[in-house]
C-alpha cells in the first residue's frame, strides 16, 4: 500500500472535509461514476461535507450510480436503521440522487443467494465500482466482513459478530432483532478503484494499528488493504494515535 494515502487530520471534521473532497473529485472527473457508501457514525460528517459542497459547487450527481455496500438481514430498507433508510436520509435525497440511480441489498430478501448474485453481477455490468467508502469495525471487519470471513468471497451473507451487533443497536430507535447481514465482499472491496477508509476517535485506533501495521490476515479483515493499490485512510489524530509508522 502506498502509505503517502495514510492521512491524519487534527479531527472529524477535517477529515470529513477530505473524504468528501476525494468524493467530489471522483464525480467531477467521471459524473457516470460508480460509488459505494458505507454507514454508521463515521461517515456521516463526510456526507454532511459531501452535500454542502456538492451544492456550494454545483456538482452533478445525476448520472453517476450507487451501489449498496451491506444490509442487515430481516429489517425492511423503510426502517430508521437500516442502511437503506440511512444512505437515503444522509445521501441520496440531499442530492436529488433517484432511485433508479441506486442498486441497495434488500435485507427482507428472502432469497439470500439470488440477492447477492444480482449484486454481483450488476457490479461487473457496470464495470467495477470506481469509489467504495468504508468505516472499519473495533473487530476490524469491512462492511460485513466479519474476522475469519474467506477474502475472496464477492457478495455473501454473513453471520454478525457479538461487536457488530452490540454497535449495531444504536442505529436504530427501537429494539430489532439482527443476527445477519449481507455484504459484498472482500474481493469487491479490493477491486474498487479507489477505496476511501475512514477512522476516528480513540476507540478505533488499536484497530487501526493491527489492519495498517499488523499481518494481513482474515483475522483482521480490513488488513487486506494493505494490498490496495489506491486505499485512501483518512484518520483523526485519535485513531491514529498507536500507528508507528
Ligand atoms: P461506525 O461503524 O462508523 O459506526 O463506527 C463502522 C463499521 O462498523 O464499519
């Protein structure tokens, strides 16, 4: 890995600003682009940076396509919570983003396989994704790429670890059943064209370490982009406070 694309800012903020910038650059360059944004709580200054300058600037988000990166398993996309619900919220309807511009998992699907094919190839049809944002999990996973998941996996389901859950709880305003969820895969995450990771706050940095500095193991599933050859990691001074680098 190019270790000139690890960036550290002073806070959120800052580096929310330059993950959203990264994402700007990629739709000026290509308006056709194909992105892939995670949620949870780190990215959601990037996408709050993200609409203000798109607006500011007037970037065309008209003709570029989004691509679902996980779902939970069993919750419907029009539940606060899922990711569905979230992308829309924070992304898609602050940039007039349509749906027949958006391809997201259906976590009430019930036909599991068939989901994930459709991903997959829809994925090849348009040519790869060319920019995929990821947070990372205390656990190290990558979307739903729990520790131990196979790295050569494309879209699959995955049974959720014990920390994802237990961080899964509050995205969502009342008591949901998850045990599952549905993600692309590692393989996916590494041909993305460009692949932002995003980190902060001192919970994440131990993590930080063992993925950037650590062996490149299924154990630690983010370590994989190690062999990225165009991985971004954008990081606080929190979580980036144990690399020795
Ligand atoms: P978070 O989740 O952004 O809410 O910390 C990250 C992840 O689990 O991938």
């Amino acid at each position: 890995m190019n270790l000139t694309h690890i960036k550290i800012y002073n806070d959120y903020d800052k580096m929310s600003a330059a993950a959203a910038e990264l994402i700007l650059d990629v739709v000026r360059t290509n308006p056709e682009a194909v992105l892939c944004f995670a949620t949870g709580n780190t990215p959601v200054g990037t996408y709050r940076e993200l609409v203000a300058r798109a607006k500011e600037s007037g970037t065309d988000f008209s003709r570029c396509f989004c691509i679902g990166l996980d779902e939970w398993l069993g919750v419907p996309g029009n539940k606060s919570g899922s990711c569905k619900y979230i992308l829309q919220e924070q992304v898609f309807d602050p940039l007039a983003i349509k749906q027949t511009q958006v391809h997201l998992f259906d976590g009430l699907t019930t036909a599991v396989e068939a989901e994930c094919e459709k991903m997959n190839t829809l994925i090849e049809n348009k040519g790869g994704i060319d920019c995929m944002l990821v947070g990372i999990g205390t656990n190290g996973h990558i979307g739903f790429n729990e520790p131990g998941v196979d790295s050569r996996l494309k879209a699959h389901e995955q049974v959720l670890h014990d920390s994802t859950l237990d961080a899964g709880k509050h995205y969502f305003k009342e008591p949901t059943p998850i045990k599952k969820g549905i993600t692309l895969g590692l393989a996916q995450v590494m041909q993305a064209k460009m692949l932002l990771l995003l980190a902060n706050g001192v919970s994440k940095s131990a993590i930080i370490r063992k993925a950037l500095e650590g062996e490149i193991s299924p154990a630690v599933p983010a370590s994989f982009i190690q062999q990225h050859t165009n991985a971004y990691v954008l990081l606080d001074k929190e979580a980036a406070a144990e690399l020795t680098l």
